[in-house]
C-alpha cells in the first residue's frame, strides 16, 4: 500500500475548515500539522480536527520531512512569500483562490516551483463541484449542440473575514474574491480556446463604508470562436450562498444549482442552526443543505490533488490556469474604469487589479 500523503494547513478560519473537514474524506490522505502566526488559533484547531502538530511559525512547519503538501488558506497578500518558501522546502503546494495579488507574483510562483520541481495546484472547486461535472459532460456529450453562451453566478451577502474588505489585502473586491471561480469554470467548459475579450460593469452599491472594493459586477467574455461567457458576482444578495450556471447551445439548454436546487426547503418560526454557507437570518423560509462540502466538490478535489502528489500525476488545475484566472480578472478591472472591451492577451504591471478600476 503506498504511503499516505503527508498534509500540512496554512490558517485556521473559515477556508481552512473546508479544506480539514475535506481531507478527512480523502483516505490516501493524512493531515499532519496545522500553522497559523496568531496565538491559540492554531491549537484550537488542531484540537478540533484532531491534528497531531500545530505552529505558529511557518519555517518550523515546513522542516518536518513528513509533509508532502502544504494547503495555503492565508489572505491574497500572502499567497506569493508563502508559496515561495514552501516550494524552496522541497513541498508541493495547494494555493486557494485567488492565486496571488498580480501577475508578476504568478510567475515568480510557478517558475519557484518548477525549479524545485513540486506541483502548484489551483484550488477551483468548480472543476469538481458534481453537478457541474455533469453539466460539462451533457455539452461533451453532443447533447445540448455547440455551445453558444455560457453563464455562471455567485451571490451572498458580503465575506466573512476583515481581509477580504481591504482592497490593499485583497487586491479587488467581489470579482477578485468570487470572478476567480466564473473565469476558470468558463475556461474548464470551453478547453483549448483563447477568451478574445472581456467587459465589466462593477459599482460598489451596499457597503460603501466597508470597502473600496466593488460588490456588484457583471462580466462578459468572448472567446475567439464566438462563444460568450456572462458572469454575475455580488455581496449584496442576502439569504445565503447561491451559485448556478447554464449551458445555452444549438441543439439544447442546460440549468444547473449547487445549492438551493439540493437543498431542504425549510421553514422555522425560530431559526435553525445552520441552513447554508453564509445565510443569515434563517427564521421563516429558508434552504437547508446537506452534504454542503460534497455538493461544492471539495473532497473530490483534494482527492485529486493528493492523487496527483501520490501517483506524480498532472493536475486538472494549475499555477498556469491560476495566472490565466489572474489576466482576466486584470482585464475586467481594466474595462470597467474605462468603460470599454479589453482585448487579451492583457499586460499590466498593477500591483492589484483594484488600481485599473479606482486609479
């Protein structure tokens, strides 16, 4: 039996426990440690989810030879110094969404671990989210014709940490924070073929006094064979989590929800516990899930990943696709403070995609 993948966790929030509660389901998987720099977190966590090691310092964490992996779910900011130390201990490294603040920090990324020969994954749930996987293979299949406009949404009420309101932190606003998931969920639909263009329309509407940052955007891609792409992200939708797509072809259309169409529909005069990633006031009406992790495809995910380490496999998503996520995003900051189509390949040397909006 080949040995199981050594795992070591950077963070202790919210992602964090996503990413615990879905290698516990990946049975080639082990997580070993847990690293966060602030005090108790990381203990509390280890605790929690039954981790033999935790620390509060990152160079501590690497030196252990029994981590294959290291999971990265620390603000945007950091995603590039972490990544980089990781890749020089000899580590492969699993990065969250986004991939890193700008382009120049995604090369110095993938070319880091090239050289130290690990893989970069990408962590784009979307690829692996069931549902999802099924609306791909109804369009491979033939049966919806040819593809001619794809559409993704994601809507909540806002993030649930400080870091991701901080423009300078995060670098943009909800179209860094979810666009991220729309981009490539396209670029997995549609493999092989270039996006031509990109237009955006961003406004911050509701949280004026939280950021700087947009929390409504629509975008538009084109790709070079005609197919359009539309995207619709918020932080204004109050209820819970809602994420859908639709497939539109020439011979059939295809809806698919992740959430609300899985769900127990539910009412309660007091509220429940938990209905779905986050909701709110849950009293009267609301959507219950069950198997949230599952439906998202976070467990299929890490499966993959640890394969990949394992067996020395070819991620599904890459360091590559990451950057490839990042120009676009770019690009539609671009476009929406000009107001017009920006065409790709984009190069910019913005330190955040932010700057392109809000000069």
């Amino acid at each position: 039996m080949a040995k199981k993948v050594g795992v070591g966790l950077i963070g202790s929030q919210f992602i964090s426990t996503i990413h615990a509660e879905a290698l516990k389901r990946v049975a080639n998987a082990e997580i070993l440690a847990v690293m966060s720099p602030t005090e108790g977190h990381a203990k509390n966590f280890a605790e929690k989810f039954h981790i033999p090691h935790h620390f509060t310092n990152l160079d501590d964490m690497l030196a252990m030879p029994e981590l294959d992996m290291i999971v990265v779910g620390a603000p945007n900011y950091l995603h590039c110094q972490i990544t980089l130390k990781i890749a020089e201990a000899g580590k492969h490294v699993v990065v969250e969404k986004p991939l890193c603040m700008n382009l120049e920090e995604a090369d110095r990324m993938i070319a880091a671990c090239q050289k130290a020969n690990v893989k970069l994954m990408y962590a784009e749930e979307l690829c692996f989210t069931p549902k999802y996987v099924r609306l791909k293979g109804l369009l491979e299949e033939g049966a919806l014709g040819k593809p001619v406009l794809f559409k993704q949404s994601e809507k909540h009420d806002g993030p649930h940490a400080d870091h991701f309101w901080d423009v300078e932190r995060s670098g943009g606003g909800v179209t860094m924070d979810m666009g991220c998931h729309g981009i490539q969920f396209f670029r997995w639909l549609h493999p092989g073929v270039p996006i031509k263009s990109v237009y955006a329309q961003m406004s911050t509407t509701v949280h004026q006094a939280k950021t700087k940052g947009d929390d409504n955007a629509i975008v538009i891609l084109e790709f070079e064979d005609g197919v359009v792409a539309m995207m619709e992200e918020s932080w204004t939708k109050p209820g819970g989590m809602d994420d859908r797509a639709e497939i539109h072809g020439t011979e059939g259309v295809a809806y698919a929800d992740v959430l609300q169409g899985n769900s127990i529909l539910t009412y309660s005069n007091k509220g429940i516990g938990y209905a779905v990633e986050k909701a709110g006031n849950t009293v009267g009406w609301s959507f219950t899930m069950y198997e949230e992790i599952w439906n998202y495809g976070f467990p299929q995910e890490f499966e993959h990943f640890v394969d990949c380490v394992q067996h020395d496999k070819q991620p599904l998503v890459t360091g590559e696709d990451g950057r490839a996520v990042l120009e676009v995003i770019f690009a539609a900051y671009a476009s929406a403070g000009t107001g017009r189509k920006v065409e790709l390949p984009f190069k910019t040397d913005a330190e955040k995609p932010i700057r392109l909006w809000k000069k």
